[in-house]
C-alpha cells in the first residue's frame, strides 16, 4: 500500500480496495502467442446479431437521451414475462430494475441494506468483486469457508448460521456459485430462508448462473420457495445468457416497496442505463431462448471436456460442477495458486484464474468452460500434457 499523503488521505474503503488477483495473470500472460485464455468469467461468443441489430436501430431512431431509471417499461415487463416463463406464476413489471450489469445490482443491495459496522456474511470461496463491493459500502464481509471432499463442494449451513451476529444485515448467496460451480438445492434455499427470516436478515440472492445448470432446467431459486415481499434482492444480468458481457447491463429484483429507494440509488449513481441498451435487452429476452440454450449445451460439453481430461491426468482434485461455467480445480502437491497460474502462462500457455484472488488459500485454480469445443480440448490437453510427471 502505498503512502503517499494523496492516497492516504482517502476514504479507507477506497484506499484499501483490493486490486482483482485475476488481473494480476491476465496482465502477465495477456499478449503471449497462443495463449488460451480461460480466466475471464465470459464465453468465447459474440452477442448475437438479432440484439446488436435492436440496439442499432434504437439508436437510428434517435433514442439518445435520458431514460427511466427504473428501465424502460418494455424491458420490465420482459423481465416480468421471462421469470413467469421460466419459475411459473406472475411477476409484476414494478419489481424489476435495469441496473449497470449485474456489478451495479450487487452495489446497490449492498448499499441498501449494509454499511459502516454491519456484517455480511458471504461463503467463499467467492467471486471477489461481491467481497469488495460489500467493503467498500462500508460492511464487513465475514467469510464462511466451503468445504472440499468426495461430495464436491458443499456449504455447511450450521457453520453460515453461526457466522451471523448481531452486527449482521444480510447473508450474501451466489448458486450457481462462482467459481465452485456449487448450486444450493430447494431444502437448503428454504433453510436459509427461514434462518434469515427468523433473524431479520436480508438475504442478496446473485442468481446470475441460473440457467447453467447441469442436472436439470434451471437451478433452484429462491423465488420457487419465498413470498415475493420479503427481505430478498435478487441479483441477475444479461452478461452471461446472452453472451453480453461487454454492455454491462443487468437487474435487481426486489419487493415493490423499495422501487422508490432503487430509483433514487441509481439516480445518484449511474442515472440509468442507455436506452439503447435496453432495447436490446428487451429483444434479447424476448426472443433470446434457442442461443440461450445453445450457450448451455456447449458449456455442458465444455464442463465434460474439461473435467474428464483433466481428472484422467491422476493429479488433479476435482468435482463436477452442478452449475455456472467454470472448473475449480486443485494439483496435488500445489498449494499457491498464484504462482501456478503465472507458470502455467509459461510452461502451458494456457490462462487460469488462481483461487487466491476468490479467497481460497489452499492452492485451487478456475477456469471457464463456455468456450468452444475444440479449444477446450486443446487447452485441456496442453493442461494435462504439463501435468505428465517428468
Ligand atoms: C457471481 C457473479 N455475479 C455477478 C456477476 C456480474 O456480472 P456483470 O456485472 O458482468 O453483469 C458476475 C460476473 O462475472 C458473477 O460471476
């Protein structure tokens, strides 16, 4: 940290921000020749040019001006028709949010409902932008560890129970979970649940891996067991089904009565999202499900690439994961994931996010499998080429 007056003058939560442990490789390894990347947390797909074109002719009509912060009323009740199509039942436009990607919705239910002196309690490892927008809203995040064995990775809820203080606002649950891949199933959803609600605590539901999943439809939500006007903010985004990563355009589901509170939060920040955007968003909803489900079936087809090559090398810990689009996964004898990556850029020439950066101290690696076929194959082989023993 550095100490100049300029930087330690400002407000701590700034100043101690952490910088992304995967950038750290990305910027090492980023022009080698022929490297793979899998350490960014996005497929190798372009938007698909039936939402570019939606966006496109939005601004040829000249819709360039400011907009609704809440979203435009097209876009709210798409998302109103996409949850009932998806979870069943109705789902009134007024609880939807059309937010700066799914980063901006984790901000803002943070700020919502912690700051200074408050606790979140989050298990990890974890996608460590939830962490930091936790800490610089001011919270404390309190890390609840996973466990690792021959069930794969499972979250022990006794251990997430006592975990919670009386400092604490909210339990923050990612499932499908980046990176483990771990998916909470409905019993366990509905234990926290009533937990949280017996305690008076928010829960921040990032759903945004949803529909990855791999042993059925969808992944459990919190929606299939809980009343829509309880303490539940519901994170999600248009990054990852609809290969828009790049837009940073997403939303916040929550209870009716906090629309007034979620307007003047964006307001201050971001003032809202492009409309252009947001019509391609709409179209993107609206009529997104075949690549939607394309996009899921190459990823199941990576998650079997990735998995098999590497778990026949006999020198890797790993679990198939339930959902999300990412292999965490550990070399036996291995246990800093930093330097790992870093030789791995070397000596494979294949990108790998190290588990340090989503918190995990005991050597795991993640890399993302919504790539094509042929490339995870050559990335995988070249991962378990190096891994041969001398
Ligand atoms: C768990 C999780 N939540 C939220 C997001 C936010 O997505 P975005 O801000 O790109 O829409 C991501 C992106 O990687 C993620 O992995």
């Amino acid at each position: 940290m550095s100490d100049s007056p300029l930087i330690t003058s400002l407000r701590a939560e700034a100043r101690d921000a952490p910088e992304s442990g995967i950038v750290e490789v990305f910027n090492y390894g980023r022009n080698r020749p022929g490297l793979i990347p899998l350490w960014v947390g996005e497929g190798d797909l372009p938007t698909p040019d039936f939402v570019v074109a939606a966006a496109n002719q939005s601004l040829a009509r000249g819709e360039t001006f400011y907009t609704y912060q809440r979203g435009i009323p097209e876009l709210r009740q798409a998302l109103a028709d996409y949850h009932g199509r998806l979870l069943g039942g109705q789902f009134p436009a007024e609880r939807f949010f059309v937010t700066g990607g799914g980063m901006q919705a984790i901000q803002i239910a943070a700020r919502m409902v912690a700051g200074t002196g408050d606790e979140v309690v989050i298990p990890v490892p974890c996608w460590p932008n939830i962490t930091a927008a936790v800490a610089i809203s001011g919270a404390r995040p309190v890390p609840v560890p996973m466990g690792f064995g021959n069930a794969g990775w499972t979250l022990d809820l006794d251990r997430l129970f006592d975990a919670v203080s009386d400092r604490t606002r909210a339990i923050f649950l990612n499932s499908p979970s980046n990176p483990t891949g771990w998916t909470a199933t409905r019993a366990e959803l509905e234990a926290i649940r009533q937990f949280a609600a017996k305690r008076g605590l928010w829960i921040i539901a990032d759903e945004v891996y949803g529909r990855f999943f791999y042993e059925g439809p969808r992944a459990a939500s919190f929606y299939d067991i809980a009343d829509r006007d309880e303490r539940i903010l519901y994170v999600n985004t248009f990054s990852k089904n609809y290969a828009m990563t790049g837009w940073r355009i997403g939303w916040l589901s929550a209870p009716i009565e906090l629309g007034q509170t979620i307007e003047n939060l964006i307001q201050y920040s971001t003032s809202g999202v492009a409309a252009f955007m947001q019509r391609a968003a709409t179209v993107a909803l609206n009529e997104g499900d075949a690549f939607l489900e394309m996009q899921v079936a190459r990823a199941r087809e990576g998650r079997r690439i990735c998995c098999s090559t590497l778990a026949a090398t006999g020198r890797v810990r790993l679990a198939e994961p339930d959902g999300a689009f990412y292999l965490f996964f550990a070399v036996d004898g291995e246990t800093d994931s930093r330097s790992l990556a870093l030789r791995l850029v070397d000596e494979a020439n294949v990108g790998v996010a190290p588990g340090i950066a989503f918190g995990d101290d005991t050597g795991f690696m993640r890399i993302c499998f919504a790539r094509s076929a042929s490339q995870l194959e050559e990335a995988a082989g070249r991962l378990a080429e190096w891994l041969k023993p001398a």
